[in-house]
C-alpha cells in the first residue's frame, strides 16, 4: 500500500511539475507577448514570419517554388514597411512642396467647377516659354500649374517646359470652386445648361502677365489675365453662374471678378517679390521692343462643369 501511495505521488509530482513547466512557458510567452505589444506601438509591424508558411505540426511541406515566392513577399512586405519610415518623409520633404485644400473633405460632398476650357495657341508659345524662363530664373518657387514641377527644372530644355507649362488645358473660372451634395448636381447641371444654352462665340484676349493669391494666402500664381477682348462677355456669363450659386445656396464670385488662366503657383504668399520679376522682365521687353500688344487670342470654345472626376458640357461649340 505504501508503494502504491509512494508511486502515486511520484506520479503526481511528475504531473505537477509538467504543469508547472506549461505554466511558466504561458507566463514567459505572455510576458514576450506584454513587450512586444509594448514594443509595435512605436515600431512599423514586422512582416509576417516564415514559420506560418510551414509550420512545425504542418501535415506537409509547401512546393519549393511557393516557398520562394513566399520569401520574395516578406521581402517586398519589409521593404514597404521600411520605406515610409526612411526614405518616404525624405522624399516629401525635398520633392514637391505640399498644398492646402480650399475646404476639407466631407464624405457626401463634391467640388464644383464651372470654367471656359483655353488651350493656348502655337504660335506665341516661343515667346511666353522665354518669359517663364527668365521669371523661373529669379523666382525658384515657382512650380507647373497641375503638373506640379518645379519651372526651374525645365530651365534647360525648352520643347519640354513648353509642353509640360504650356501644353496642356486652361480654366478661366466662371465660379468659386465649392462642396456640393450629390442631389444638388441634378438641379445645377440642367439650370446651367438652361440658361448658358444661347451663348455665342466671341474672341478672347489675353494681355497682361499677372499674379494672384488665393483667399488664404497658401499659395500665389503667375497667370495670364483677360483686360480686354472677351472682357464683358466672361463677366456676364460669371453672373448667370453667380444666380445659379445663389439658388443653391453656394457663395458667389468675386465682386471685382479678373478672368485668367494660371500657369504657375508657389507656396505662400510671395505676391509682392513675384510682381517685381514680372514688371523687371515686362520692362525689358519693353525697352527691347519686342512686348506684344496682345500675349495670345483664342475664340470661345464653351462652358464646362467638374463635378468630382466627372466633367458636363454646360454649352460646346465645335472647332471651325
């Protein structure tokens, strides 16, 4: 009986002794859990072990060939892990400068854009990509209106500032570019359509390099503005898109509205040291004799709307 009780509690001891071993290993993975967990709050997650490709208890191994994709994954997934990390805030502190939003982003809400589409012409090209040059040259802030570029960049190839700069569509903005609701595109759309139906065409011109600043002061542009020809037909169909914005309760227009196109922004406010380069280069070719009356003239081509990423005819006219 003694044996008996003396093998029982060897054998209880053996039990006990293993729980405790399973217990201990639980703490000290809970503990390893407790740090790590401590840990990823301050570093990007690691990628994910090879181990789960082919766990210990697994009922097989994995083909060879999927092992080696495997491995490519976790490498490319550390690589992305550690990019943003390292070399992404470089990349965005020393690239392209950041913008601010006119309006923050609502869930629902879509920007609208009612505008004259401009392409400008070949012709005065030559001569406008001479003009960002030398100002590019004095104001190294300045960057590609869309595109983002710095103009200085562009300074030794002329075909390409002219395509990046110049190459592209232009807005002359009939409204305040504003948050919208989804159901207010099926009242603007039609009403604006209504009565823009029976416009005619007319020639614009552009005469004067000018610079503008935005209503926050976040960002100043170099831009093209329209003081004569075309004048007073854009300033009418500004107010019937001004009528339209009321009955919808959007903001109107500028009072003392400029029509223009923009081909170059910077950041901040820099409007008064970028007026004197532009007036300096104006002023040269002034004295040199070879300032144009007119910098380029384009004919009337319709009326757009941007809802979000979609664009509607307000009126079109078909090229001649």
């Amino acid at each position: 009986m003694e044996a008996l009780r003396a093998s029982y509690r060897d054998t209880s001891s053996d039990s006990d002794s293993d729980s405790e071993r399973v217990n201990s290993k639980k703490a000290r993975i809970n503990t390893s859990d407790s740090n790590l967990a401590t840990e990823t709050t301050h570093l990007p997650l690691p990628p994910p072990p090879l181990s789960l490709i082919n766990p210990p208890n697994s009922l097989g191994k994995l083909p060879k060939q999927l092992l080696v994709y495997a491995q490519v994954f976790v490498s490319a997934y550390q690589l992305f892990v550690d990019f943003p990390m390292k070399g992404m805030v470089d990349c965005l502190s020393s690239g392209q400068p950041s913008r601010v939003r006119s309006f923050p982003h609502v869930e629902g809400n879509y920007a609208v854009h009612v505008y004259i589409p401009v392409f400008i012409p070949s012709a005065p090209k030559k001569e406008m990509t001479q003009f960002l040059k030398k100002v590019s040259a004095v104001a190294p802030g300045l960057h590609v209106v869309d595109v983002d570029v710095p103009l200085n960049s562009l300074y030794k190839d002329d075909s390409k500032l002219q395509q990046l700069a110049l190459g592209r569509e232009f807005h002359i903005s009939l409204g305040r570019t504003v948050p919208i609701r989804v159901h207010q595109i099926d009242s603007i759309v039609p009403m604006l359509r209504q009565k823009l139906q029976s416009q005619r065409r007319y020639w614009i011109d552009f005469s004067r390099w000018e610079v503008f600043v935005n209503d926050d002061c976040t960002r100043t542009f170099l831009s093209i503005e329209v003081i004569t020809g075309g004048l007073l037909e854009i300033t009418k169909q500004i107010q019937v898109v001004n009528d339209v914005y009321k009955l919808h309760n959007l903001p109107e227009f500028y009072k003392d509205a400029r029509p223009h196109i923009s081909l170059a922004w910077a950041l901040g406010d820099i409007s008064n040291s970028l007026k004197r380069v532009v007036e300096e280069e104006i002023k040269r070719l002034s004295v040199e004799g070879t300032l144009q009356k007119r910098i380029f003239s384009v004919k009337f081509s319709g009326i757009q709307c941007k809802i979000g990423n979609k664009t509607y005819n307000i009126c079109k006219f078909s090229d001649e």
